[in-house]
C-alpha cells in the first residue's frame, strides 16, 4: 500500500499538469488570441514576436521555453528543472493542437467577454499547475535568476518584466486592447490566488473558558472531534487558564456554539474559517484508541 501511494501521487500529479496547460493552451486560442487582448509572461512576448516577426506563437513559445529551461537547469539546479520539464512542452504542444483542430474559428468577438473567461481561464490553469507541485516555466525564471545573482525580489522583477512586455504590446495594439489587457492580469491575478489557497474549507473554535475540561469532554464525545488544549494566561489579572482549540466543519459550527453556551454562557468564543486542513479526522481516517 506504501509504494503505490507515491505512484498515485505522481500520477495525479502528471495528469493535473497536463490539464492545466490544456486549459491555458485553450483559453488562449479561444478567447485571448482572437481578441487581440494583451498579456505578460512568455506568452505576451510571442504576441510581440509574431507581430513584428510572423512567428507562430506555439513555435516561439516552445523555442523560448527550452531557452528557459536550459538557463534554470543550469543556474538553478536539476531539481527545478523537472518540475519545469513538462509545461516546457506541454503548453506550446497544446496550443499548436488547438491552432490545428480549432482553425479560425471563433467563439465570440465580445472583448469583455474575451476578457473575463481569458482571466478566469488563465488563472485556473496556471493554479492546478502550481498546486500539483510544477513550475510553469518560461519567464517564472529570469524573476528566480535575478533573485539568486542579484537578491532582486521575485516580486518586483517579475511585475517590471510584465510592464515591459504589455509595454512593448502597446505598440501595436489599440488603447482600448491595453486597459482591458490590464483588467485580464488582475483577474487572473486574483484567480490565481484564490487557487492557490482553495482547499477543504474547516472552521477553527477556539474557546477560553474556566470549564474548559468540561468542553473538551463534550466535543470529543458528543461532537467527535479532535481538540487541543493550549497554554494561555489572562493579560489583566494574570489568571493561568486553558484554551480548547478544535477544526470542525461547517455545518458541526451551530451544534458546537449552542454545545459550548449549554455548558459556560459566559466562555469567550473565537471563530475563524481556515483555507485547508490536512492530518487525522480530515485528510486521514480518523484513529480511534
């Protein structure tokens, strides 16, 4: 059972960088190349490219994208660049696929429409691709390069990269192609955090309360949940007390409240909803002893 939980692993892991860049090679095909839209990264320069030079953007893509590789192999080590190796290729591969299949047709010619689903598209894909552990390759390197020779900040060089590159779109593209290129970076910006931090939301309870064993008692017994109990003393009168931490679920929250008023009206509640919960009881059976 040990050695096929890796390879399950792996193999999920494989198949979600596969779906990712799919979906980016796709949303790119069907919203963002037919509208003229503008964008940053690898995939803004190829824009660049085949409108000064008629390149195929897969081709350049692809071109550049071993380009980057090579560097980060090189500067970043062997490790970095196979979690690259597969969106290196993938995603040009993708892109010629559906130049191929989808030819020029075209789904709709409502910029905003164009807009949104290029936002919410790229910023789902380039998510699973991340959460599965991968790079996606391209210009993610010279932000990691600079960071390594010159302790430039991720951050910083890779918005100034994306500035020069919807810069340089800028020039061939009408004025109104650049606001709304810049409204599609926010939205996939925003998506691609929101992806980063999805997960199986829990509700964390924490509980200070002078019958503290008490409501440890029930929620182990009555609730069956996990609860922890942490150190805590007053901050005005210094008074030594515990405080009863468990992660429940959404729907266990008004079962818990009315649980803990039953036994202490007066215990001080603290609620808050966590992103992702992994451990026994949640990710894991629970273990009973």
């Amino acid at each position: 059972m040990n050695t096929r939980r890796p390879f399950y692993q792996t193999l999920s892991s494989l198949f979600a960088v596969v779906l990712g860049n799919a979906l980016y090679a796709l949303t790119v095909k069907l919203f963002l190349l037919p509208s003229g839209l503008v964008t940053g990264g690898t995939t803004g320069i190829a824009l660049t490219v085949n409108h000064l030079f008629h390149i195929k953007v897969s081709a350049f893509v692809l071109v550049f994208n071993i380009t980057m590789l090579i560097l980060g192999y090189i500067s970043l080590g062997k490790s970095f660049a196979i979690t690259t190796l597969a969106s290196t290729f993938l995603y040009p591969m993708a892109l010629e696929l559906f130049e191929q299949f989808i030819g020029d047709y075209v789904l709709t010619q409502d910029i905003l429409l164009c807009t949104l689903f290029s936002g919410f598209g790229i910023g789902i894909a380039l998510g699973i691709v991340i959460r599965s552990g991968a790079s996606t390759g391209g210009m993610d390197i010279p932000p990691l390069l600079l960071q390594k020779t010159l302790r430039i900040p991720v951050s910083i060089s890779m918005y100034a990269f994306d500035v020069c590159i919807l810069l340089s779109q800028a020039l061939f593209r009408p004025a109104e192609n650049i606001l709304y290129g810049v409204v599609l970076v926010l939205i996939y910006t925003m998506v691609l955090d929101k992806m980063l931090l999805m997960g199986t939301n829990r509700t964390e309870v924490k509980v200070i309360s002078d019958r503290s064993d008490e409501i440890r008692e029930a929620i182990l017994t009555r609730i069956d949940r996990g609860v922890t109990l942490l150190e805590a003393e007053s901050g005005y009168l210094h008074k030594k007390s515990s405080v009863v931490l468990s992660v429940i679920s959404n729907r266990e929250l008004p079962k818990v409240e009315k649980l803990i008023h039953e036994i202490d009206p007066e215990s001080f509640m603290i609620v808050s909803r966590v992103c992702e919960v992994r451990g026994r009881g949640f990710s894991l059976n629970k273990r009973y002893q």
